[in-house]
C-alpha cells in the first residue's frame, strides 16, 4: 500500500477548493453550502459534515452580520449528518 505525502494531499485539496469555486462562479451544480468535506486519509474515505450558525455567537452570528453589513460564511459550529 503507498501513503499519499503532504503534498499529494494539499494539490487535492485545493482542487477540490477550486471546483466549488468554479460551481460558485458559474452558477453550475450544486456548491456544499453550510457542509464541510472530511477526508479520512487511512481509510480512503470522505465524509459530510452539516454547520450551522449559531445566532449569538460573536463570530458568525446575526449580530456580526448587522454590525459589517456582511454576512458570514464560516459557521461556528459542525455537526454530523
């Protein structure tokens, strides 16, 4: 069995990165909107994981999001499926 090195599993990384910026982009497929992909190196498997916002958290909440006028895309808080 041959291990991935540290730099196989970054230029994965960052192609994954770039197809959901070209489907944000574009408008084609469907983006993983508040889900995070885990990949299990030793296994060889991926896994979704859900986030959600939590409305008074000082970081991602409502209250960050009428302060900037921005809305935050990284939620604070992940949960499984």
């Amino acid at each position: 069995m041959r291990w991935l090195t540290d730099i196989e599993l970054e230029r994965y990384r960052r192609q994954l990165m770039a197809i959901e910026a070209i489907k944000l982009l574009t408008g084609y497929g469907k983006p993983m909107l508040s889900k995070m992909l885990v990949f299990n190196t030793i296994d060889m498997e991926f896994r979704k994981l859900n986030i959600r916002r939590e409305r008074n958290c000082e970081v991602c909440g409502d209250d960050m999001e009428n302060k900037k006028g921005l809305k935050s895309v990284i939620p604070c808080d992940i949960y499984t499926i």
